[in-house]
C-alpha cells in the first residue's frame, strides 16, 4: 500500500509524467507549449532516453524510417541514415530536451513507488524515491517495451560463463573468439546477429519461431541532401507524409489478410536470393501469414546466417547445462556466452501494481490479464490517468511517435476541459470503455493479427490481443483528435471539446492533421 503521506513535506504539482523516453519527452514538451509550467517528469533512470537508453546492443537501430520515427514539432533533425540507430535517436531525444528547456521539470534517479487516487482532494498521491508528490493529472509514459522477458528453464541460474539480455548488453564481455548463443528470434536477434558474427568463433541462433524478412533499405542520407531539404519550405514534411502513406500500405495488408500474400512473395524472393541453402531456407520459412507477428527490415540478417560459423537450430530452449543450452529437439548447443534476445513483457505496465483508483483496487487488480483502456489511453475508475502508447494502439507498420502526438493532442484537449469546466477530474464511464473495448476486438477478430496462424506478444496469457488497432492510423488520430465529455463523468453540459491550438510547438507543421486525411 502507499503509506500515508501524514507531515511529510508534498510537493504539488499540476502534472506528473512518469518515464522520460519518447513519451515522456513529447508529453513534457506538449504540456509546457500549452502553458502547463507546474510540470515534472520523474525518471528512475540515470538520464532520458527509455528504450533508447537502456538498449545499446551492437545493431541497435530503429525500423521505422527516422522521417516518421520522430517527433512533428522536431522534424528538421539532420539524420544520417534512413534508419537511425540507437545513438543517434538517443542524441536526438537529448537535443529535444534541450531545445525546449526541459531541464528544469526533468528529474532523473527519481523512482515512482506507487500511487493512489486521493477522492476528496481529486488528486493523486505519489510516493516516490524522493519523497511524496501531489499531482492533478498523472501521465503514464513507461512505454510497453520497457520489462526485459528472461529465459526462464531449469540450469540458467548456473550457466558456466556470461549471461544477459538484450536490452541489459554487458559490453564489459568482449565477444571476440568466443561462442556466443543468441536466444530469440524477433527484431533484435535480428540486428544482434549480423553484428557479432565477424567477431565471434561461433554464432549459434536458437529460433523456435521463424519470421517474415523484409528487406530494410538502410542507406546513409548525405549531409548536402540534408541540407537541400532544409532549404526547400515543406520539404521534410512532405517527406514524412509520403512515408506515412508507405507505412499505412503495410497496415492495410494486416487489416485485409488476402493482401498480405503481395508482401510475402516478396519476403520469400528476398530469402530466395539471400540464402542458398534449400535446409536452411525451410528453417527460415513462416508458416503463418505475414502481418501475424511483427514484421522485421533487414537486408543483413539472412546473409549472416549463411556463414560458415552461424549456425541455426529451429528449436526451443528446455535446459541449461553447465556451458550447455539444451533444445527441446535434443540439440546441445556449447557456448562461452550466452544472449537473451527473448523481447518484452510487453503487457505489464511498470505501475500496475501500486497504483490505486477509485475503488481502492490497483490497476493490475482492475485489468487482470486483459489490459484495456478507452482509445487506450484512460482508464474508468482511474481519474486523470492517462496512458501513452496504452493498449490496442499500435500495430505492425504504425510510427509508435504518430500515435503518442495523437494522444498528446488528446491529453491537451482533455485539460482544456477541466480548466474551461472548472472540473477537478476526468473519469471514463465504464459504459464508454467497455462499448470502445468490444469494437475493437470484433474488428481484430478478421485482422492478420488475430487470423494469421500464430502466437505473438500481441495477446495476453488468456488470448486477448491487448496490443494492436485493428483500423488505420489516420482513424486512430480523427478519433484522438478531440475530446469527447459523453464519455466521461462530469457535470458540464454536454458538448464536444475541439482540440486547442494554442500554444502548439511550430504550429506551421500539420503533419498529423494531414495523416488523419488518410484512410
């Protein structure tokens, strides 16, 4: 329980943002443009960054183009390849901060503890590593690929040599000459192996599961383009749009799964050319739709795995023996250094465990094992909670930043509320929730998400997909793009909010109002 706050010394604050990466960066910048400054953004890391931070394994890049993969208020980063990679999008988050003067409300080493909703007060109450904080709106930005999923079989604990995550690189351990073993076979065994395969004696790649390859068109962007396009008024917004437009194409093949098979004959001509031999290509062969797990980009991962030294085993971890990894299939599999590339908890929300609403439940308690929210970003019985990137939002092609600057838009609509209403608090009638929660999963029910013949992280322990929108962007962004007060209690008179335009960063970029336009 959160202890009670008693004489303590509480700092009051109009908003606290809880995660400093994409999110919480955006989220900061958006509330002190529309002239919230009693802001803070408490961050339990050592400095800003979230994914970002935290995932700095050899390979580490984004795989979504860095036009789209970037904030609209912050378009003009000069980025140095179509993909950028962790370093560089970390740089740009820390330029972002700096830009827009957020040193003063960010705290870094701050721990939230847990929360509770205060009635009474229509504030909540946090306890943190630095003491209690009372806040009128709390912001959710701890993002879903926060948790690190472990390889959990009989023997880890005692594996003779170094073992760590992906998202947890030890770069203390040099992979030269060594026999590596990378555990997974999602987006970052994809980067991790074709990046440590020139050092290591031996690359052995465990891959129960195999996944549809695109290519990734990763080409250095010169520095003369970048700044012709920064010369050319709208260049680098029609840039992003025409990207968006891409991105969405790949959406409408997920949504419509007979127009997935376009995708998939190419995924299989790019493995055709790629690898050789005919084993390794069935190995390396889906037997489900494309669009059914997350799509991957790489135009390096097959042909490091035809090297003589990488090994495939299509096969499941069941033990760990010594300096041993033992398949399901039988395989020993010897290795000096063992690699967890096993992906996210992706349906655990850091907090969920300790934060309190309404009716004294947390919101674990509340959600079960099937996460939900209203346009996934509030939560009944949760007043003035709003969760960035919460569940049923993204989906395979979607830029995550597209639909965190809808839902900031959202947010900044919301508050205009309270402050013209003179409410103290927000909270979604379970009605609202539960009548958006039902249409989006019968609209997932003939999605390639939830018809595509697999098992991915989109779907929680009971089989309810907890992660992906089943529409298009530009309806996620047309519905985000105002408040509704029906759905909400409150005793304003009945009316439709539109969204406020003042104080918006560079009000000249309209990139997400074009987006909406788009079906």
């Amino acid at each position: 329980m959160i202890p009670a706050q008693g004489e303590r010394t509480v700092r009051d604050v109009r908003a606290v943002v809880v995660g400093a990466g994409f999110s919480g960066i955006g989220a900061a910048v958006r509330l002190r443009e529309a002239g919230y400054d009693d802001v803070v953004v408490l961050e339990k890391g050592t400095h800003l960054g979230g994914t970002w931070r935290e995932n700095t394994y050899p390979g580490c890049a984004c795989d979504v183009p860095s036009t789209l993969y970037s904030y609209s208020f912050t378009p003009d980063a000069a980025w140095s390849r179509v993909f950028a990679g962790q370093q560089e999008i970390l740089a740009y988050l820390r330029a972002t901060a700096e830009r827009y003067r957020l040193s003063d409300v960010l705290r870094c080493g701050v721990e939230v503890l847990g929360a509770r909703w205060d009635g009474p007060a229509g504030r909540w109450l946090l306890e943190t590593s630095d003491g209690p904080y009372s806040a009128a709106v709390l912001v959710l930005a701890t993002g879903p690929w926060h948790v690190p999923r472990r390889l959990e079989v009989p023997g880890i604990e005692d594996f003779d040599g170094p073992v760590f995550h992906s998202a947890r690189w030890d770069h203390s351990v040099d992979l030269t000459g060594r026999r590596v073993t990378v555990v997974g076979g999602g987006a970052s065994a994809v980067q991790i192996v074709p990046a440590i395969e020139a050092r290591a004696a031996t690359v052995n790649l465990i891959q129960r599961t195999p996944q549809w390859v695109l290519p990734k068109p990763d080409l250095p962007v010169p520095a003369a383009f970048n700044r012709l396009v920064d010369r050319v008024p709208g260049a680098r917004g029609a840039m992003r749009a025409g990207q968006y437009a891409l991105q969405e194409g790949f959406g409408y093949a997920f949504r419509h799964p007979q127009a997935a098979r376009l995708l998939e004959a190419g995924a299989r001509a790019h493995l055709r050319l790629a690898v050789r031999d005919g084993q390794l290509r069935r190995h390396l062969t889906p037997d489900y739709r494309l669009g059914c797990k997350r799509l991957l980009t790489s135009s390096t991962f097959y042909r490091a795995l035809s090297q003589p030294h990488v090994h495939l085993h299509p096969t499941a971890v069941s033990a760990v023996r010594g300096n041993e990894v033992v398949g399901a299939d039988g395989t020993i599999v010897h290795t000096d250094v063992l690699i967890e590339a096993t992906g996210f908890r992706v349906g655990e929300l850091p907090l969920a465990t300790t934060l309190y609403g309404t009716n004294g439940r947390t919101l674990g308690e509340d959600w079960g094992s099937e996460p939900r929210a209203y346009l996934g970003t509030t939560v009944s019985g949760f007043p003035n909670l709003f969760l960035l990137l919460g569940p049923n939002l993204l989906g395979g092609s979607t830029s995550a930043i597209t639909v965190l600057e809808a839902q900031l838009t959202y947010l900044m609509a919301a508050l205009a509320h309270l402050d013209q209403g003179g409410q103290r608090a927000l909270d979604v009638t379970p009605a609202a929730q539960t009548a958006h929660n039902i249409a989006v999963q019968e609209a997932l029910a003939t999605t390639v998400y939830n018809t595509g013949g697999c098992t991915s992280y989109y779907f929680t322990s009971t089989g309810h997909n907890a992660f992906a929108w089943p529409w298009s962007t530009g309806r996620l962004v047309r519905h985000l793009s105002q408040f509704d007060a029906d759905a909400y209690t409150s005793d304003t008179p009945d009316r439709r909010i539109p969204v406020p335009t003042q104080g918006r960063p560079h009000p000249a970029d309209r990139t997400a109002a074009a987006n909406a336009e788009q079906p």
